[in-house]
C-alpha cells in the first residue's frame, strides 16, 4: 500500500508471548483460534504480528483472516496464504488494505492444520479479551458452531495487531505481570472511549508470574514466565507508542519460600530493594532508547497474601518510596494508594480485592484505570 507522511502504524491491540504450561496435550492441530480486536481509532489497512518467540520448534499458519462487518478478509505473507515461523521468531502479514472503523471490533482468525506445539502463549482477561476455538477450518465461517468450540482467554502467536492510521492516533504500551495481564488496561481503553479519548489505543504487555530479575528453569513454573531481560526488549516496541506504563515486581517479592517448602522457589531469589530498582532501571533505560516516555505504578497491597510476611511488605514499600521519588521517570502512578485500606496500608480495601489478597476485584481494576492521569490519554 502507499506510503503516506501524514499516515503511520499503530498498534490497536497487543499481548506478550510467554511459555505454555507443559502439558501431555499440549499440541493441536486442525484447529482454529479467533480473537476480538477493538480498535480505538480508524484507519485504511492493518498488519498482524504472529509470535513463536517461546517456542521450541516451527510452527505453521496455515491460514488467516480478518472479518470486518459482514466481510472476510484473507491475509498474506509474502504473498502466501500461511506462513512457517521457526522456533523464537515471528512473522508479519502482508499489509491488507481496508477499511477499519473507529471504535469498531473486528475478528482475527487463524488456522493451524497440522500439529502444533500451542507453546508460545499468554493468559489474558479483561471485558475485550476474550477469544475463541473451534474444529476445523472455520476461518470463514462468521458464528463458531456451538458443538465444536469453546472460549479461551488463552491468546496463543497473535501478539499484535496495527491499523494503518492518522499520525494524530498514538499507542500507550502497558507492561507488567498477571494484575497487569487481567482486567485494568481493558478498563483503561473504555475510559478512553467513554472521555472521547479518541487518539489513544491501549496495548497490554504482560504475562502471569513473570519477575524482574528471575525466572524458572523446570517444568512445574515454566509458565510463570520470562524474566524482565528476556521480556522487556522484546514486548515493548510497539507500533505508533509513546508512553509506557509499567507495573511489576510483586512476583519477586512474594514467590520464595525457601527449598524446605518448594524446591524450586528458595529464599536465595529474594531480591534487595537495590537489585529491584536496578533491574526496574533497565527497563527505564530501555523506553529512553526506544524514544518513549515512562510511567511506573506502585506495586499493591498483599496482607493477607499466602505467603505474606513483615519482611515482604517492607520491600515492597522501599521499592515504592523510590518510585514515587524518582526523577528518572516521568511520572508515578500510584496504585498502592489507589486500592489500599486507609486503616491499613499493608492491605487492600475490601472493595476493592478479589479475596486472594494479591489481584484487585473487578472494581479495584477499575479503580486502577482510573489512577491513570488524565493527562496521559491524550
């Protein structure tokens, strides 16, 4: 398509990738997967991203489509309609040109024929994100056939998807770990919506378990994720983004227990305060590099938390004093006091917990998506 200087990508919708839990069935084949994708702004043509970047061996696309309205779509690559993407790449569609409605939702479909290793993956939820598979090649069949699929709030290879837009329409990247992975960028999308915030597309970055600074080499935990050097550089450059927001650390502070209780989570992985920040440092230096802007959330309240402890807690408030002090960012954004109990800063609100005393409830998301500046959702 031509090239315009008054038009760019942009991303509309995004994901992490991260590694599968290893199950005996953990390869599909004659399968197709379909996901929902809003778009916060319109624009002329889109591009897919499809990522193998956890995966062990090659996977193959076999077909993919785009359902606009009453219309399918059949993208490219190269020209051909599938694509091999070797173990730990990508692949990128051909650019279609089409017609994307602001504030519309369109479908991506996608076909895997043979056996393939449902690997690269990440779980994601949220009032926009939730998907679908079926049986067979039903990339151009409009309604799923209720007898041969299910939903899934698995999003497996599609990690991005970018309209062909308007240099006035921007992305905000939001990165992080499972809180992050849940329901609070889909909020901040309708906040957007619903302000007539109209230039702004929200792209979730995240993937339950993930730490800064560790991550897991076994079996049992290979799908609590990548660790920040593996992740960050990989996730981050987005099409169309300006600004990131980062939420994450709470994974380092509450996962070791000690090998007496969980030989794979010793206490040897507790980090200091010091090795946080440096490891959150990189990932300022990172945004810098990519030309970004960089917010960075205070990590929440966890009393109550199975393995709680005094000592946890004092981490995880020196880690956020120096977010909030910092001038090495752009701004904080503080969710600690957001959601926490004003009687008892080491606990949430009520309200405001989902009852494990780690991830909010449906309103303390919400109420996440609301500390966000105004300023931010331009």
């Amino acid at each position: 398509m031509t090239e315009r200087p008054d038009m760019h990508w942009a991303s509309v919708w995004g994901n992490a990738v991260s590694i599968g839990e290893s199950r005996p069935e953990s390869y599909s084949k004659n399968i197709t997967m379909r996901y929902p994708i809003y778009s916060q702004f319109g624009g002329t043509g889109l591009r897919l991203t499809f990522d193998n970047y956890c995966g062990t061996e090659p996977i193959t696309i076999s077909k993919a489509t785009v359902l606009i309205g009453d219309t399918f779509y059949r993208l490219s690559f190269k020209g051909e309609s599938g694509v091999t993407i070797p173990a730990r790449g990508y692949a990128v569609t051909d650019s279609l040109e089409c017609q994307v409605q602001a504030q519309s939702t369109f479908a991506i479909s996608f076909y895997l024929a043979d056996y393939t290793l449902m690997r690269s993956t990440v779980f994601t939820r949220g009032p926009l994100s939730t998907g679908q598979y079926a049986l067979g090649d039903q990339t151009e069949v409009k309604d799923f056939p209720i007898e041969l699929s299910k939903s899934t709030h698995l999003f497996y290879f599609l990690t991005n998807v970018s309209v062909y837009t308007s240099t006035e329409n921007r992305t905000i990247v939001c990165y992080g770990d499972s809180i992050t992975a849940q329901d609070w960028p889909d909020y901040l999308t309708l906040r957007c919506k619903e302000l007539g915030k109209n230039h702004t597309a929200i792209v979730r970055r995240a993937t339950s378990g993930s730490r800064i600074l560790r991550e897991y080499d076994n079996i049992t935990y290979a799908s609590y994720g990548l660790k920040g050097s593996r992740r960050f550089h990989h996730e981050v450059p987005t099409d169309g983004a300006d600004t990131v927001i980062i939420q994450h650390g709470i994974n380092d502070i509450i996962h070791p227990v000690g090998t007496d209780v969980n030989p794979f989570r010793p206490m040897s992985d507790l980090p200091t305060v010091e090795e946080m920040i440096t490891g959150l440092k990189r990932y300022i230096y990172y945004c810098r590099a990519f030309g970004y802007k960089v917010y960075v959330g205070t990590l929440l309240p966890i009393e109550g938390w199975r393995t709680y402890a005094p000592f946890r807690d004092e981490l995880r408030n020196a880690y956020n004093d120096w977010i909030r002090t910092t001038n090495l960012i752009d701004g904080c954004i503080d969710f600690d006091k957001a959601l926490r109990d004003p009687a008892n800063s080491a606990a949430f609100r009520k309200d405001c917990d989902s009852g494990d005393h780690l991830h909010p409830s449906a309103f303390g998301y919400l109420q996440m998506a609301g500390a966000v500046p105004e300023e931010l959702l331009k």
